[in-house]
C-alpha cells in the first residue's frame, strides 16, 4: 500500500513537472507587514501611549500639589483650625445651641 502511493505520488510529480516551468511573475511578499510596518505601527502607539502618561501625571502630580496646598491652608499650623479658640466664642455657640434645642423642643412638644 505504502510503496504504492510513493510510486503513484512520484509519477504524479514527474508527468506534472513541465507545469511547473519559470514564470515571470511578480510575488508579492507579506512578510514585511510584521517585520517593517508591525514594529513601525507599534513604536508609533508606544510613544503616544507615554506621551499620554507624561501628561497625565504632569496633571495629576499638579491637583495633588493644589490638593495638599489647599489642605496645608485650611488645617496646618498657621490655619484657622489650628488657632486656640476663645472662652468667650465657645459659650457663644454653646448658648446659641442650646437655645435653639430649648425653642425647637418647645415648639414640638
């Protein structure tokens, strides 16, 4: 069986051998789609893609610098809540708080 498929295999080459003449033919080769334009394409959206990143940590390390700015002010050292508050505010608040408890309890009970 196998003998005889190398033989019918091999008349089949020879009989179809002067098929198999020189063309002039032009041969359009698609190996450089990954070898030349792939890597081409890829270095183009790598440096975009980090061109993207640079800005947007640019932009992020700039509203962390406004972020901790603006935190700094409104409680750090030399903020408003940071200065020792006065006995005479602190019972002002305390009055005001408890008599709008007393008028808003009278009013509902």
């Amino acid at each position: 069986n196998m003998l005889q498929l190398l033989l019918f295999s091999g008349l089949a080459f020879f009989l179809m051998l002067p098929l198999m003449k020189r063309t002039l033919t032009i041969t359009l080769d698609t190996d450089w789609l990954y070898r030349r334009f792939g890597p081409a394409v890829l270095s183009a959206i790598a440096s975009a893609v980090a061109a993207a990143h640079q800005a947007l940590d640019a932009a992020g390390r700039r509203q962390a610098r406004g972020a901790l700015g603006l935190f700094h002010r409104h409680f750090g050292p030399e903020s408003t809540m940071a200065r020792t508050p006065e006995t005479a505010s602190m019972v002002l608040v305390a009055v005001v708080v408890l008599s709008a408890f007393l008028i808003l309890s009278f009013f509902v009970w």
